[in-house]
C-alpha cells in the first residue's frame, strides 16, 4: 500500500499514476484472493491516497472550504517546559490553535549580540488556521520570555482531510 501511495502522491500525472495503480491491483486481483481486498481500498473515494489536497470540505458552519493553504504551522523555540505548556495552553484555549506538539530536546546554535550560543531549547509545533498565524505570532510575543522570539509560519499544501476538517472545526475563521 505505501509503494501504490508514494507513486500516486509523486507522479507527474496523478492519471498516469491512477492507471498504473488501477493494473497492478488487477494484475493482483487475477492472481490473489486477496487482490479482490485491495480494489477497494485504492479506488473507494474516502481513500486518501487518491483525494486532491485542495479538494473542498464543510467547514463548521456548513460551508464549503477549499484545503490547500487554508491551514497553517507556526513554529517557537522555547527556553522550557513551563513556558512551553504555558503558551502552548494559552493558544488552545484561546481557540488560535487547534493542536500545539512540544517537541523536546532541541540544541539551538545562533549569533546574539554578536557571540554564538549554543543552547537547550523545546519547539512548539502549532496548527492553525493561515488566517490566524498574525494572531498567533502576537498572542507568542505578547507571552514569551524571550526579546525576540522565533516565530515561523509555513501554510500546509497537502493533509489528511478530515484531521485539516478538525482544524477548522476547532480554531474559528476570524
């Protein structure tokens, strides 16, 4: 299944890549019993493997949304676990994240003040809406130790549809 996955996901032409999924799982089928269990599962249309990342989906409200690029991740390096469960709270109650991860043990190397630092530090993994980033790097500033704290946003081009659906469930438009 990962092999039939990764061809479709890379293909220059997803057609060409469905038509060569479509003949291995025949060729398979005409071999195997068990050939007549993976038709359905590569070509049912729930199938992740064959949806289009900006397909459109219902919102919360009902309405439909296009995926690619609705959604975001913003990155923060933290000093500790304190700070890092303190924002990472604050963003989720506050409704501008749908999920923070903390992600532990990272070395940081940088230049401040003209000399280079080498110091332990967490990152905070935080999903979004794209819309809601600039609310997400003000809600950061606003509560982080740091003069200037690393924020980093990139959008989310491709996901597993119904988690980006959680997403918009979670964090309203603004």
């Amino acid at each position: 299944m990962a092999f039939l996955t990764t061809l479709f996901s890379r293909a220059l032409n997803p057609r060409i890549a469905l038509l060569l999924i479509f003949s291995v799982v025949l060729v398979y089928q005409q071999h195997s019993k068990i050939g007549t269990l993976l038709f359905p599962l590569f070509f049912s249309t729930s199938s992740v493997a064959l949806q289009n990342p900006s397909q459109k989906m219902s919102g919360s409200n009902g309405a439909q949304v296009t995926t690619s690029g609705m959604f975001s991740m913003a990155f923060v390096t933290v000093p500790d676990m304190n700070v890092a469960k303190y924002i990472a709270g604050g963003l989720v109650r506050e409704k501008l994240a749908a999920c923070v991860n903390i992600i532990p043990g990272v070395t940081s190397v940088y230049e401040w003040e003209n000399e280079v630092n080498e110091d332990p530090e967490l990152i905070l993994m935080i999903k979004t809406r794209t819309a809601r980033v600039s609310d997400v790097i003000d809600f950061v500033r606003s509560n982080h130790p740091y003069d200037v704290a690393e924020v980093i946003s990139s959008p989310i081009d491709k996901g597993n549809p119904p988690y980006l659906k959680w997403i918009s469930d979670i964090v309203p438009e603004k």
